[in-house]
C-alpha cells in the first residue's frame, strides 16, 4: 500500500496566498461578457462588473488578478482607457480575433474590479510598444498623492485616492508577442524602463516582475540574472522582486492541440505528465537563479499557467475558449501541488485565464455562468493559503499510464494553519481506485474536520449551462481513522482534500 508521511513538526516556508492567483486579458470574452458587462446591463452588476462572477471569485478567495494582459499589454496604450467612455479610442485587437476594443474597461474599471473581489492588484506595463515615459505616467497616475499631472488628471477622471498597485510587470514574454528581443537586450530595458516605475506609496511599495523566461529557456534566466542581478538590493520591493514564468499544458502539437473535452485514455495520460513538467521547469530555472540569488531574493512568478486545447467548434479561433473536465482539475491539483512544494521560490502563480478563456475557473453565456471543475479545485486549495508547507513525503506509489505516457499514481501536499492541516491529493490512474496510509510523525490522536472530493462517473464530464454540476466539490467520506493513521482509499480520477486536526 502507498504511504504518505507527514511531518508537522518541519515546517518547510510559507505558502504564499499569491500562488492562488488569476490571469485576466483583454481577450476573447474574459473581460467583455466575462466579468464586465458595463452599468446598463440588465445583468446583475455593480458599477459594470458582473455580481455573479465576482462572487463566485470571493468565494475561491482570488488573493490577485494580473491585468490587461499577456500579448495584449506590449500594445496596450493606458491613456486610452481613462476619461468618459464615449470619447474613449475604439481600436482593433490585433493579437485576439482583430475584434473592436473599445476601452470601456481601463485603468479605473480594473481597479474597481480588484477591489469588489478584495484581491491584490498586478499591473502589466508595455516595454515592448510603449515608451519610458508612458510606463512612468501611468505608475504616477495610479499611485501618486500629491499634486502632479498625472495624478491631476487622475482626479479629474473621478478618483480622489491613489490606489495601491501590489506588482507590475515590466513587459510581457518579451522574448515573443512583447517585442521579440533577445535576452540581453530585454535585461538592459528591463534596467531602464523599471528605474521610472516609482516607489511613490513608501507603505505599500510596488513589486517590480521582470518577463523571465519562455518555457524551459535556461539562457533567459540566466542572462537576465547577469545582466540584472547585480543591482538587487538587500531588501526586497526594489529592482527586481519577481521573475515571471509561463507554461501551458499542450496535449498534442500548437498545430492540433486538440479537444478539451474529446480525448482518449492515452491523451488523459499524456496531459498529465507534460503538466507534472511544472515541477522540472521550476528545478532548471531554480538552479540557474540560485547561481546568483541563493538566499532566494527573487522569486518566481508564473503568471500564465494552465491547459491550453484547441477552441469549441464553432467559435472565434483568437477567442481561445475552451471547456473543462475532469483532466482539468487533475491538472489544476497537481500543478498547484507543485506550486505548495516550491513555495520557497515561487511567490506568485496566474490560472490563465479566469473567464471564458483557455483553462477558466468560471464560463459565462449572457445571463448564465457555471464553475468548472477547476474551480471546485480552487476552492478546495484555497485552505493552503498563506499556510506553512509541512514536509511531507510518498513511499511505495505505483508508476502508471500507457506506452510512454508515464506518471505516478498519486500526488500531495500538505499545509498547516491556524492548528488544522490542509492534504490535497491527486489520484491518476483513469481507471483503478488507490489505497493510502496517511501517518503523521507524532501519536496525538487527530480527527477529520472536513474532507471532499472531485471527481465524475466520466472524466470526460463537464458542466455545461445546462448542467452546471456535473463535476462539483462533493462530501468525501472514504476514510478511517485508525490510531495515527489515516486509511484513504482515493477513487480513479480524482482530487481529494482532507482537513486534519
Ligand atoms: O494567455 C494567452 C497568451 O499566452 C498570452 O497573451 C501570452 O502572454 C501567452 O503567450
């Protein structure tokens, strides 16, 4: 039988509540229709945004939303979307369908946004259209207090305070879409424009994300470090707090993805092990950074993250939306498994994206919303939030899978807070149930405060609008206590989480 040892006296860092975190662009139907829907709906909203949506992020406590994009932000212009929204620039999306954008949520609509939700607020700036001082406004404009131009003009548009801006992002995959630089060059812009991204707000000081690399790309990192590193100061909130990451999951080739929800056993098998990829990618850019940051200044933001299939027949191909499963949560459970255990690097973590868009936490179609089924893994992930990883370690796991598509049967962590420990386990294997032995290291008799489980008859089930749970969040009571030990038989295809106190 596989056993999972927990030690709760070896705390192992935080989990940062930002690892939680989601990615919204202005793309497809993420912003439009997702989330906003604009003061004159006949949709729930309040001051635009959707009361549906909004809840339903409460409820997976989104600690950040990083905005406006993605590609879109190396052409994002923010003048733009400030100022009645009548004269405001209506212009094509060049990089998502060639769509009208017509700036109807800007700077002031995405604020307001963050502060419905109660999350964090992640800017992304534009190095690669946009000009030093345009970046350098546009800080100045959200969190300067004084008397300025830009804050002048700020209140004109409305809004008296500064808001607090807890990241931004000094470009996006600059290496592609965000200007196609080589690394050297991004790192020597990265110096200039991040200079003028001003630290007006001393209390709440802005931290600055540098674009890290595409994929598993060691010389990015490594030149980035080189050419950078040098001017990291002791403390942090300074020149580079954050590199980012991205990777998505890709079942076949960027040609033919293919289907979200269409897939054979071999496909499941294939998704599961590139999204276990997560874990060799951090590794490899972990062991360049330690090179040069081995007290772990810097940490690792990896804003764009997720699965990423071909779009639903019949939609807009630049819309990118797509459904979720039951592969989808295995993948979200196991990604941010890999997330808990590297908590001492990886800082912060985007889903991309939260509406409508790639792997979503939320669909929406007019009036109607449904939760995915990644979203019941937000939620039962959501208690790791801010919690002590706790070292914690698998014997006896039986490799799995078809041909060469192998992976482990089982994969964990665990948390602590507030005296009750968070254990979130995947279970693989498409088709057999699995036994566990839970044990802790110390004798104390312990109970289950809460234990659920996410899964379906077919892991090709989905919610749909029709059916909207299909593939929910559900009681889970396939345990037993036995002294120290916990006795867990986890179903096929599944996403378990136990509350231990
Ligand atoms: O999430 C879709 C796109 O993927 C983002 O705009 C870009 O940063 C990445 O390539």
């Amino acid at each position: 039988m596989a056993k999972l040892t927990i030690n709760e006296n070896k705390k192992c860092g935080t989990i940062a509540p930002e690892i939680y975190g989601h990615f919204s662009e202005h793309l497809g139907r993420c912003i439009y229709e997702g989330v906003y829907v604009g003061e004159k709906s006949d949709i729930p909203n309040v001051n635009g945004m959707r009361s549906d949506v909004v809840e339903a992020l409460k409820e997976i406590r989104v600690p950040v939303l990083r905005w406006p994009g993605g590609c879109f932000a190396d052409e994002y212009h923010w003048m733009d979307g400030i100022g009645e929204k009548q004269s405001r620039k209506k212009l094509v999306n060049t990089h998502w369908g060639g769509v009208t954008e017509d700036n109807s949520f800007g700077t002031h609509e995405y604020m307001e946004l963050c502060r419905q939700i109660g999350c964090k607020t992640y800017v992304n700036g534009n190095l690669g259209s946009g000009t030093v001082r345009e970046m350098s406004e546009w800080v100045e404009y959200m969190t300067f207090s004084g008397v300025s131009p830009m804050a002048d003009l700020r209140k004109k548009n409305g809004h008296e305070e500064p808001w607090v801006v807890d990241y931004f992002g000094v470009g996006n995959e600059n290496w592609g879409c965000g200007g196609n630089m080589t690394a050297e060059h991004y790192a020597n812009e990265y110096r200039r424009y991040q200079t003028y991204v001003r630290q007006f707000n001393k209390e709440h000081p802005i931290s600055k994300v540098a674009c890290g690399p595409g994929t598993a790309d060691p010389w990015w990192t490594r030149k980035l470090l080189e050419i950078c590193y040098d001017h990291a100061p002791e403390d942090s909130h300074g020149f580079m707090d954050l590199m980012s990451m991205h990777y998505y999951v890709v079942p076949g080739t960027w040609e033919h993805k293919g289907a979200a929800t269409e897939y054979t056993d071999e496909e499941w098998y294939r998704t599961l092990r590139k999204s276990l990829f997560m874990d060799r990618l951090i590794r490899g850019h972990e062991a360049v950074t330690d090179q040069f940051d081995p007290d772990k200044k810097i940490g690792f933001a990896v804003d764009e993250w997720g699965n990423w299939f071909d779009v639903e027949k019949g939609t807009n191909p630049g819309f990118l939306y797509q459904q979720s499963t039951v592969r989808d949560a295995l993948v979200a459970g196991i990604t941010l498994n890999i997330f808990n255990k590297h908590c001492d690097r990886v800082r912060m973590a985007c889903l991309a994206q939260t509406i409508n868009v790639l792997q979503s936490v939320i669909l929406t179609e007019g009036d109607r919303m449904v939760k995915t089924p990644t979203w019941h893994v937000l939620h039962q992930f959501r208690h790791h939030q801010g919690g002590a990883l706790l070292q914690s370690g698998l014997t006896g796991v039986e490799e799995i899978g078809m041909g060469e598509e192998k992976v482990p049967a089982v994969t964990e962590s665990v948390s602590e807070k507030d005296g009750v420990v968070t254990l979130t386990l995947n279970h693989l294997s498409l088709t057999d149930s699995a036994d566990l032995s839970v044990q802790f290291a110390d004798d104390r008799k312990r109970e289950i405060v809460e234990a659920s489980v996410v899964k379906s008859d077919d892991v090709h089930d989905c919610n749909t609008f029709d059916e909207p749970g299909v593939v929910e969040e559900k009681a889970f009571t396939d345990y037993r206590m036995e002294g120290r030990q916990i006795d867990v038989r986890l179903p096929a295809a599944s996403v378990v989480l136990l509350r231990i106190k």
